[in-house]
C-alpha cells in the first residue's frame, strides 16, 4: 500500500499531551508513517533550552499505539519519549539519524504540537513547541509549529481541515530528501539567494530549506476564515508574584494586553480565525537568515488565506 508522506512529531507539552495524541490520531487516520520523539514530562516555555551533557533516557512509548486505537494495518509509526527539552528531542532525532529508532521512516518535515495554549506574538521566543519545530529546521528539515490560539479552550479538534490543509500544501514543497539536512553544505547553501528568482520561488526555496518556519494558532470557535499575518504586539502584566513565605517569586502571567493592531496574528485569532504565520528560522545576521523582503513577501495570501506561495 502506498502510504503518505512520512512526517517528525514533537512537542513540549510531554508525551502524555492530548494535544499529541490528536496529531498522532488525525496524521496516521490519513496514511501518514509517523516518527514521535516527545519529552518526557511537560516542558512549555522552555525555548530552545538544551540539557547539556545529561544523560537523557530514551524511552520506547509504543504502547501509545494501542491506547491511541490506531489501525494495527496503517501506516508505520515508532513512539519514544526523551528526558529532555523540545530542542533535545529535535536534536536527537535528527542528529542520531532517524534510521537508528524510526525503522524504515524517514520523515520529510516536522510538526510541532498541538500546543495546549497560544504561541502568538512574543510567545514565539520563549515556545518550546515553536523552538522545537526551529531546531528542526536548523537541522534542515522542514518545519511547522501548531498551538490553540487562546487559553478558553482545549478542543484540539477545532482547525483541524486547516491544519491539514497546511500540512498537505507544505508538504508538497518538502523534497523527498531534505537537501541540506545536517546542513553539511553549510551556509553557502541559500538556493534563495537568486534575486533572479521569481520572488514565490525564492520563498519556496527558503522553507524546503528550513530557513523559514510556519506558526500556526487555531481560535476558541473558528468562523471558517485563514489568515496568513505577521506577529502582533502582546504584553504580559503583573508577571510575577512573591511565595506565602516571601522567600521567592512565581513567574506567570497575571493579564495578557493585546495591542489592537489590524491583521496581526493577536487581532485575527480573536477575530476567530485560524492565522498562519511565516517566521524566520535563522538570528537576524546569520549568514542564512532571509532578507526582509522574501519573509514579507510570505505573508502574501491566496483566495483561501493560506501563503500563496503553498501553491
């Protein structure tokens, strides 16, 4: 039987996340062979925080399988946990070689999630789940980070036809074979350089290489309507509080302020939209990171909402 393409779950919400288990159940109810590699425990806003030099153990979690009912005939799938960050479990992943605990899998992108609260705006920079589907693409596999957009709710099946449609369109671009996995071509490998190229092939070129990444939020109750829009500007206040015995702090957001900023992904995910956002994968003077024209140019819709460059 021929199956979809094969695809990397992760996230930071742990391996127990039904957020996880619903990407798993949806992805493989389609056809798709699946290599999970989450964190043991929860890790949200850990960024791309490493666990340097501990041992991590590495865990077989395909008794997920059953628990999850999926089809014992479907597409492969290999379940492990790892006592790390999200960044951790991208990096084994990939840098140990999918061939070594994913069999015959040998994923063509990443997916992240699905995140158990927003990554919007500055969430993006603390997000383990966002940093996970980063340190993929640093790797050189293609990338796309998926949360719920507002903290009302924990229906992780609402946006699920445009998650999928997101999916399927990207993966349309993914090559077979990432063509700088481990980036062992290293940063003389800009096909998007050519400022010859057609401007949605340079875009193209950028996200099959991993150097721009798509963010994802889902509403509290989607009104069926796609953006693709940049970050908006969203402050926390009264972040901290002392303990009982004043003898430290909590850190944690007390109120959230959406600056009113039109089409930004803040205003359109409490619009009840589902919004996309492209991001750039690479530090503003990395030799890889993208100009600012091809990222704006990204941000270009087609008729439906998504980045017309999908197509």
């Amino acid at each position: 039987m021929a199956w979809r393409a094969p695809l990397f779950l992760t996230n930071d919400d742990g391996i127990e996340a039904p957020g996880l288990h619903r990407l798993i159940q949806i992805l493989h109810n389609r056809g798709h062979p699946l290599a999970v590699l989450a964190p043991a425990q929860e890790q949200s806003a850990s960024a791309m925080r490493l666990s340097l030099k501990n041992e991590l153990e590495f865990k077989n979690r395909n008794d997920l399988i059953q628990t999850l009912e999926l089809d014992s005939d479907g597409p492969p799938i290999e379940v492990f946990s790892l006592d790390g960050t999200p960044c951790d479990c991208a990096i084994v992943a990939i840098d140990q070689g999918f061939e070594s605990w994913a069999g015959v899998i040998r994923p063509r992108m990443c997916i992240s999630g699905i995140n158990h609260g927003p990554n919007l705006s500055i969430d993006v920079i603390h997000s383990g789940t966002v940093s996970a589907a980063r340190e993929a693409a640093l790797y050189g596999l293609p990338a796309i980070a998926l949360s719920l957009g507002t903290y009302l709710h924990e229906d992780y099946s609402v946006g699920t036809d445009a998650i999928l449609t997101l999916v399927d369109r990207a993966l349309s671009l993914a090559p077979d074979e990432p063509s700088n996995l481990m980036r062992t071509r290293g940063s003389k490998h800009r096909p998007w350089s050519d400022e010859e190229m057609d401007m949605d092939d340079r875009i193209r070129e950028a996200f099959r290489n991993g150097d721009i990444i798509l963010n994802l939020n889902t509403p509290h109750e989607w009104n069926g309507v796609v953006e693709t829009v940049p970050l908006g500007a969203r402050w926390y206040h009264g972040a901290t509080k002392g303990t009982k015995e004043n003898v430290g702090f909590i850190v944690g957001a007390a109120s959230i302020e959406d600056e009113p900023i039109p089409r930004t992904d803040c205003s359109s995910i409490m619009a009840g939209n589902v919004v996309i956002s492209p991001l750039a994968t690479w530090p503003q003077t990395h030799p890889l990171n993208v100009p600012d024209s091809i990222l704006h140019a990204a941000l270009t819709e087609d008729d439906e909402g998504y980045p017309i460059w999908l197509r």
